[in-house]
C-alpha cells in the first residue's frame, strides 16, 4: 500500500506507488501508524538527494521526520520547498545566490525560510501573466499543474510529464513562491525528471 507522502507541485500529500527522484521534509507530518495527521511541523522544508552517504532509512519511523518524495526539483520548489545545505551544498549556495535582492549578502538558511513561509501561507496562488515566466515554474491551468519550460507547459503527473502544450499569452495561477520564481529568473536551475525532455 502507497504511503501518503508524495509531493504535488500544490504542495499536497498523496499516496500514490510512483517513486520520486528526491527526498525533503517537513519535520514530523505522521503518527505511530504512518498516517499523516498534519501538513508541515516547522517552516523549514527541504529539498534533499535521495541517497546521502550510504545512508538508509526506515520510512515513517515513529518520531523521526517524514520522508517526503517529488517528481523533481520543479515540483519541490512549486511546493515551496528549497534545497538542503547538507547533502546538495552547491545547489542550496547557488539558490541563495539567485534569492538574493539588492545589494546585501546572499540570505541564510533562517531568512530563506522565514520567506518562502509567508508565501506558503497566502491564501491563494497569485496571477501573473505566463509569458514572462521563467524556466521550471508551475502554474494552474485547466484543474492541473503544468511546468513551464521554454515555449511549452508539460503537465505534471505522479510518474512524469504527460501533455505538452504551447506556452499561452494570458495569465495563470502560479504556483511556486514568487521568491522562488525570482531566484529561477536569476538564474537557479532546477534538475527536472527525464520525461521534461521527451
């Protein structure tokens, strides 16, 4: 039976048997019977590889932290995740790099996170138009999530992109932190599941 620990680009939790190509967290999300009583447990979510120094994990251990899977980076990112200084050093360097604005240092890990946690918390994903989005950002259309990539959207599913449609002029819900869309404009590349370049 699929655990209820996979990541949509809404940032929900599903339970569905296909496998991620990345880990993250949330702090402790499930019970003693790995049934997941709450959505986030602290305002730190984390991007992380699946396989870290030979490390092997029990899934939902009871107290220890929920492992959560994505498709992506994409996804993890629309879900308002950001990459782990642990096990992904150069992409968590390169994100703060590319989340900085002005002329000040790079945020840390505190500052990353007290951000991206106001986001998570609006009420609803803000408008903007499709066109000016950049690279491996995720937007609502026609009752799914779509990554945009070049001039296409690719519709995310469990398993990998499905349809691909040309890029629309108007404007869409978008679902990745408008933080985060910044830091893909300036530059952050995000690692996408092989079927993005089917």
């Amino acid at each position: 039976m699929a655990l209820c620990n996979r990541v949509t680009p809404q940032g929900d939790l599903v339970a569905v048997p296909a496998r991620g190509t990345m880990l993250g967290n949330r702090g402790v999300l499930h019970d003693d019977d790995r049934h997941v009583v709450r959505a986030f447990q602290h305002r730190r979510w984390l991007l992380c590889e699946l396989e870290f120094q030979g490390r092997r994990r029990q899934i939902m251990k009871p107290h220890r932290y929920t492992e959560l899977f994505f498709l992506d980076e994409a996804v993890g990112l629309a879900a308002g995740h950001r990459p782990c200084a642990r096990c992904r050093p150069e992409a968590y360097a390169s994100f703060r790099r590319c989340f900085a604005t002005g002329t000040g240092p790079p945020p840390g890990a505190d500052e990353l996170d007290r951000v991206l946690h106001a986001e998570r918390l609006l009420p609803a994903p803000p408008t903007r138009p499709v066109a000016g989005l950049p690279d491996g950002a995720f937007v609502l259309a026609d009752g799914a999530s779509w990554l945009v990539l070049g001039d296409s959207l690719l519709q995310w599913e469990p398993g990998g992109y499905a349809e691909r449609r040309r890029r629309p002029a108007g404007h869409a819900p978008v679902l990745t932190p408008a933080s985060t869309v910044a830091a893909l404009r300036a530059g952050y590349r995000p690692r996408l599941h092989a079927s993005a370049a089917a």
